[in-house]
C-alpha cells in the first residue's frame, strides 16, 4: 500500500466525524520529507476551530496509522480570531 493510500485510510477513521460537522479533507500533496500537505474543506475551512481538528484529529489519526509521516500541514487553516470564521451549525 502506497504511502497516500496509507494517509488516506488513516483519514477514513476520522471522515465520519468530520462529515457530521459538515467537513471534509483532501490530501493535496505528499512531500518526499514525507510532510503532509492537507486542504481543509466545507465547514472545516471555515471554521474556528479548525486548528484543533486538525491537530487533536487528523493529525493525531495520521501519525498513528503511518509512523514514516514527518509533519501535516493545513493549507487553508482558519485563525480563531478570524472574523469571517464560522462554527458549523450544530456547534453554535
């Protein structure tokens, strides 16, 4: 199995969770410094809390699944104190 298709079902374990929300991720590139690059999608893009999914989440999700994974980046984080930042209707 690939290192992507590695990444990918790590990322399956978590989708549900982040579906419910109204989220989603998608892997944009792997770097040969095996980083990975992510893009946060529906609400998880414009979320405030998006540094915690993908911290406390995704990348805990990822290190676990494929230890030969350096870093994860989001390429598209949302700041908490942003403010076009919106919480998925069932966190208000």
């Amino acid at each position: 199995m690939s290192l992507n298709d590695q990444v990918e079902a790590a990322l399956d374990t978590i989708r549900p969770y982040l579906e419910a929300d109204g989220g989603n991720v998608s892997v944009e590139e792997i770097t040969p410094e095996n980083v990975v690059r992510l893009k946060l999608l529906g609400s998880c893009g414009s979320c405030p809390m998006s540094i915690m999914t993908l911290k406390a989440g995704i990348e805990q999700a990822i290190k676990k699944a494929v230890p030969e994974i350096t870093a994860i980046e989001a390429i598209n984080l949302t700041a908490m104190d942003d403010p076009n930042a919106v919480l998925p209707e069932n966190l208000r």
